[in-house]
C-alpha cells in the first residue's frame, strides 16, 4: 500500500473509509443490565463516525460469553434490533462501524451472566485478582469450568451466529476479540490452556480455536467484512508474556491469510504493560498479506509517521475518541484536545460519555 496521509480516504476490503483513522474498541457499560443496547449508545458512536472506521466496544457473542456488568451483547433479537439503531445513526453520519465479538471466557462473573449461562474456558483455571459487579462490589475470578471438546467448537458456532447477528443488524463487518486475555487469547496462551485435545499443547494446536473461528466467520459473511485482534506481549487479565509466545504469533500471522481482511495490534506500552517488541511487528506485518492496523498511545505525529513508513495501514486511537467526539477534525487543525475523565469510563448514564464537547462548544 503506498504511503498516504492520515486524513485522505483509503480502501479496507470493498469499504472505502473516509480516513485511517480508527476508533479504537472501547467497554463502556452503558448497556442494560441484561445487556440490550440503549438510546445514549446510538448517540455516543453517532457523535463519533467522523472516524474512518468505529470498532464498537467488546460486544457478547453469547450467554456464556457475556461476564461483564452492562456490556452489550449480540445474540437475541432484541440485541439486534438496539444495534440496528446505532448502526442506522453512524452511517447516517457517513461513517462505518464493525462489532467487536468478545467472548469473556473466564473474565466473567456469574452475577453478570443471563440465566443458565456459565463461565466456561479452555482450562478450569481461575485469573488471579479481582473482578467488579455492580451487585456485588469486587469478587475474586471465578474458577471456570473447561470446555468439552463439542463445547469449543460450539462457541466458535456463536462466533459465526453473532456475525450473521452483527451483518443482519447493519455492521459494516465483525473483529473477533483476540487480545487482552479474553477468550481467544486464553486458548492461545499455553498458560490458561492446559488442553490435552485438539486445542490445546502445541501452537498449531493453541491457535487452532483462532483460526476455526476467523475461518468459519469469514466463511459466514465474507472475509472482507471479518478482523481480528491480537495483542503480542499483552498482559492484562492476568496473562504473563513470555517471548517463547512469538511462534505462536508469528504462526497465527501467516495463517490468518485469507481469513481475515485485517490483524488489529494491541500496544499498551502507554497503559502500564510492557512494551510490544518491534521485531513481532515486523514478522506479522511480513507473514500477513492483508491490512494492519497499530493501535495505543497514538497522536497526530506517531499515526502519520507509522503511515508514512509503511509500518501500518490504519491507526487506531482509544482514550482522544472517548474525549473527543470530534476528533479528526481537531487532529486536522492541531486544535486542543478534550481530557478523557476516567472516573467515568464505566459508570451507567450519559456523564462522561455523551457530553463531551466538540471544540465549537469549548470555544463557546
Ligand atoms: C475505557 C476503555 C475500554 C476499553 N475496552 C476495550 C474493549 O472492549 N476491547 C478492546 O479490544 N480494547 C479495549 N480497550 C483498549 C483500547 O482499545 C486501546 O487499545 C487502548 O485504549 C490504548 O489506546 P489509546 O492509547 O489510544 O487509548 C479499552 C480501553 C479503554 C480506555
């Protein structure tokens, strides 16, 4: 791809963005609690589809796969129906939005979950530390129970039911949820996978659930309309990063070809966690054929120059979109900048979510 400006329109697949400028994936549990999507939602992607793609925060493909307080998930009817209203609200605006399918996997709480669901994920190994409840205030990790062998290939099923779901209610396209300790990543990482079948023990093993499901997603609606994301020297939810981990990279990399139209990286170098080796960049971007897209701590200057070099096609920017609903337009004119309130990253209700000013309104 050749080296073009942030602000200039670019292909992803068959979908032209008007910018390479993505809204980074970002929980906000403005959901229900039984997690059907609200009118504030529709509104708060809405204020931001000047991006050039939205990715939605982690959406629940599934019961058992929704362990989050006010998370939304994606396979009811009455799901569908809140999506097709903020879907309906970015494009309205002229953007494009895909949903983020997040299995939680063992980063759940029962207390969260519908009825009859279950924590359930590769080993019976509980994450170390807590989790919040609404109800409950923070309760340690529940130990989930393991996936039987028909139980893994029937939560790759709900990936691909929840692609048909995300497609029906007017997505542009899905990201599987690879990163951050969720699901997918629990079966990549040797240390809460302990399977002795086909998913667990050696890479090609350990990467098998990623690669199924990329595989049967893509195969439900299109590979141009299926991403994934991944986070190499990710650590968050208790995942200790060994760099013994690379292969299993490195191996996901070249095989996600013709699976997926692009592999989201996770950089939270600027989050605490230790730094994304460039050389795992390097091998990815040379094994995987299709878009890359960089991601975390990214500004202005950092997005153009990894463009300009040819290190990403897209970048992808969290906290500045969570503060400024506006924020191409004010990377465009160097304006200032909104500061993300963290206080309100994850509290029910429309303070600190939709009313952040856009410049026009600071300048007021
Ligand atoms: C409030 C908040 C919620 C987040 N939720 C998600 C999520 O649901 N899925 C995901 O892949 N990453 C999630 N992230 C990580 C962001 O996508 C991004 O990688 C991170 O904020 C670093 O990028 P930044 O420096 O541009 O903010 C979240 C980050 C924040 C701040």
């Amino acid at each position: 791809m050749s080296a073009q400006t942030l602000f200039q329109p670019t292909q992803l697949g068959n979908l032209t963005l008007a910018n390479h400028l993505v809204m980074a994936p970002m929980t906000r549990n403005r959901a229900t609690v039984g997690h059907d999507v609200t009118d504030i939602m529709a509104d708060y992607y809405a204020q931001r589809a000047g991006a050039g793609l939205i990715v939605t925060e982690g959406i629940g493909p599934s019961k058992n796969g929704t362990g989050y307080a006010r998370i939304p998930g994606l396979y009811t009817q009455a799901q569908i129906a809140g999506w097709k209203a903020v879907t309906a609200a970015v494009h309205e605006q002229g953007g494009k939005i895909f949903a983020q399918l997040m299995n939680t996997g063992r980063v759940a709480h029962p207390v969260h979950m519908d009825e009859g669901a279950e924590v359930l994920a590769p080993s019976a190994l509980a994450a170390a530390g807590q989790i919040y409840t609404d109800t409950l205030g923070m309760q340690n990790h529940p130990t989930p129970r393991e996936f039987t062998t028909e139980e893994v290939k029937a939560a790759i099923q709900e990936f691909v039911q929840a692609a048909k779901n995300a497609i029906e209610a007017g997505f542009d396209g899905v990201e599987l949820h690879g990163a951050n300790g969720y699901l997918i990543e629990q079966f990549l990482r040797p240390t809460t996978n302990q399977r002795t079948d086909e998913y667990g023990g050696s890479v090609e093993n350990r990467a098998r659930f990623a690669l199924e499901a990329t595989e049967a997603v893509s195969k439900a609606i299109g590979v141009e309309k299926t991403g994934i994301r991944l986070s190499p020297y990710g650590v968050f939810n208790d995942m200790p990063y060994d760099p013994a981990y690379d292969e299993a990279y490195a191996y996901l990399a070249e095989h996600l070809n013709g699976k997926v139209v692009y592999i989201h990286l996770v950089d939270h170098t600027s989050m605490g966690a230790p730094a994304v080796e460039e050389k795992i960049i390097e091998v990815i971007r040379e094994k995987f054929k299709g878009t890359l897209i960089l991601s975390g701590g990214y500004d202005k200057a950092r997005a153009e120059e990894a463009l300009q070099s040819g290190k990403a096609d897209l970048i992808a920017i969290g906290r500045p979109f969570l503060a400024n609903p506006d924020l191409v337009e004010r990377l465009k004119t160097d304006a200032p900048l909104n500061a993300p309130d963290f206080t309100t990253f994850y509290t029910p209700g429309e303070k600190g979510y939709t009313d952040y000013p856009v410049l026009a309104e600071v300048e007021a």
